[in-house]
C-alpha cells in the first residue's frame, strides 16, 4: 500500500532568514547566501517565502533596495515560479523609510524586534523598537496600506529578572496585542510563539474580534529544551535558538494547537524560522537553527504522528498564511507520495550543521495527482 497525503500544491513559509551574497553584504555570505537559501527552500517544496530583516539589516532602502536585487537574481537563477515577498524591519528612528518601503508590492509587513532598555538589541545591525508609540505608529502604517505587523515577543525586563523565559515571551505579547486595541483592524503576527501564556494572549484577543495570527516552528514542535529528538553527536549550541525551546509540556501543547486548529480560534502557520548559521557562528554561542529543509517534512511526520487531519495541514502551510497576509494563490490540493528516511540534508554545503541530523522524517518525494 502506498503511503499517500494531501498538501496544497502551493506552499507559503512566513518567516525565513535568507541572509546575503557577497554583493549587497559581504559580511554575511559565509552563513548561506540568497540564492542558496532559496534554492533549499525551492528544494524543500516552500513556494513562497516572507524573508526576515535581522541579518543583514533590511531597515532602510537601499538595503531594501541591494536584497531585493539579489533576490530577483536568485528568482531568475533557480527558475522560481512565485515572486518571494520582504519584511522591512522598524526602528524608533526610520518611520519614513517604514512608510515608503511599503509602497514596495515585495514588502508584505513591517517586523519589530524588541529593544534592550539597558541597550543595544537582540539583533544584528540594531533593528530593535524600544518605544510603543513607534509600534503604533508602525501599526497604523501596516493599516493603511492593508498589510501586516508582526513581532518578535522578547520582553527584556522580564528577560533581566528570569532569562529568556515564557514569561518574558508572553509579556511581550500581551504588548503587542495592547497596541493592536489602538490600533483597530491591524493585521498582527506573533512570530514563532512557542508557549500556552502565548497563544491563550492571541486566542483571546481573536475572540474579541482582533486580528491576530500566530506562528509555530518546526523546532518548536519536535525539541525540547531537555533534549528531546536531539542528535546525541551534537553540542547542545547547535538546538540553542530565541525564542528558547522549552519543555515537553510546552510542546505537546503547541502539538495539541496543530490538531485543534480548527477549533482553538486563532490562525496558526508553519514557519520555519531559519537561522543558517555556520558551525564556527554556532559553537561561538549564535542563535537559530537552519529549517527549511525541514519544515515539510517535520510536519509531515508530525501529523502521521499525532493525526493532524488533511484540511489542517493545507491550511498551515499555505492557506492560512495568504489569507493573513493577503497573497493570491490558487487553493489548489495535491496528493503526494511520501517516504520515510533518517534526514541527511546538508545547509551550505556542510558549512551549516544541521540539528535534524539522524532523525527519522517522512519526505514528499513526488506529486501523483
């Protein structure tokens, strides 16, 4: 009997990191440039991917405007079928450049990192908010021009008193969505939400009629912070990420939200949240982890696992995505021949490791109808 599943045929990933070629940002080139970032990801079966702006820093427009060309070249090199969409990242001091990169039909959102009241930020080139009056600001920009918000929930008082806890994940949340009520229609994202204080924030605020969606990795849901599903070859660094994995029961809950995305209220999509990272960045303490490769197959397994059913799967790979953030695609689904195999795939030639290394993952390995 074959093993048989349905996907949509077009597949959106709402957060990825495809970092930079040796033109536009020479600095960044070694972790994995644009064009084989998206190259892994065309490989992987992602269609269409909502690149990130931490690193390189995309927060002005002629970063905007020097990725943008690499990404165009890297569409034309690898024959890409869908055109990849831009977050353009916000700071207190660049509220113009949020307002005419979102002219840009390629920038789907702006994206708040949170700032260090103590100083300096949690990114690479200082992308970080430390104002709420600039996440308002930039909350009504994103309404008018009918697109997106979205954030990192990172809150660094409570990251001070306790480290890089739930709590500190959920504070920042909960200040998100207490801008959004200021801002009535907004389009908002809770990036990569890993905890139930986080999505119990956003499914309330869903149901008082706000317009929240959430995202959840496949890091997410399948490791933990005691070592779950880790490859035992591997130092703990290479599963160090931001926001923190947690513990089992955090994540068998964000498995219980996969099952039950019909009923909970809240739109989820499956992000992969890549970080592609070199082995030396990596051992130096950097946080991420590479995951496009397997962002598919992670929720393939998952759901012949834990019995995500069919309509679920297309809405977060694909639906639930273009609805949030408005993308024309046609609804289009798939039956797809899977196959079960320890994951070899390598990032960057081997430059990045990645922390899938030796687990067992169902692949799609072609379409049948």
């Amino acid at each position: 009997m074959e093993n048989l599943i349905r996907l949509p045929v077009v597949k959106i990933n709402p957060h990825t990191h495809f970092r930079g070629g040796k033109k536009f940002c020479p600095g960044y080139h070694q972790k994995t440039s644009v064009l084989q970032s998206l190259g892994e990801a065309l490989d992987a079966g992602i269609d269409i991917s909502i690149i990130k702006p931490n690193a390189p820093p995309i927060d002005t427009l002629p970063s905007l405007e020097g990725y943008k060309q690499e990404i165009l070249e890297a569409e034309k090199a690898k024959q890409a079928r869908y055109k990849q969409l831009m977050s353009f990242g916000i700071t207190d001091n660049n509220l113009q450049d949020c307002y005419e990169a979102l002219n840009d039909p390629r920038v789907v959102e702006l994206k708040e990192y949170p700032g260090n009241p103590k100083g300096g930020s949690m990114t690479t080139g200082g992308v970080a908010v430390f104002k709420e009056e600039t996440t308002i600001v930039g909350m009504e920009m994103v309404r008018e021009f009918d697109k997106v918000y979205s954030a990192h929930c990172e809150d660094f008082l409570v990251v001070g008193r306790e480290g890089y806890t739930v709590n500190s994940e959920a504070s920042y949340a909960a200040r998100i969505v207490n801008c959004a009520k200021k801002v009535p229609g907004v389009r908002v994202t809770i990036c990569h939400a890993t905890c139930k204080k986080t999505l119990d924030i956003a499914i309330a605020a869903r149901k008082a009629g706000m317009n929240i969606a959430v995202e959840i990795t496949p890091q997410h849901a399948m490791f933990t912070i005691d070592g779950l599903n880790w490859n035992p070859a591997l130092k703990a660094v290479f599963y160090h990420c931001l926001n923190n994995l947690r513990t089992r029961q955090e994540r068998d809950f964000l498995r219980w939200c996969l099952v039950n995305l019909l009923k909970i209220g809240v739109p989820i999509m499956w992000a992969s949240d890549n970080a592609p990272h070199t082995e030396e960045e990596k051992l130096a303490g950097a946080a991420g982890i590479p995951s496009d490769q397997e962002w598919l197959p992670v929720l393939i397994t998952l759901a012949i696992e834990i019995g995500i059913p069919s309509e679920v799967l297309s809405r977060l790979l694909s639906f639930n995505a273009a609805d949030h953030y408005h993308i024309e695609i046609p609804r289009e689904i798939g039956t797809y021949r899977i196959k079960q195999r320890i994951d070899r795939l390598e990032y960057n030639h081997g430059r990045v490791i990645n922390p899938w290394l030796g687990s067992r993952l169902w692949f799609p390995v072609e379409r049948v109808s």
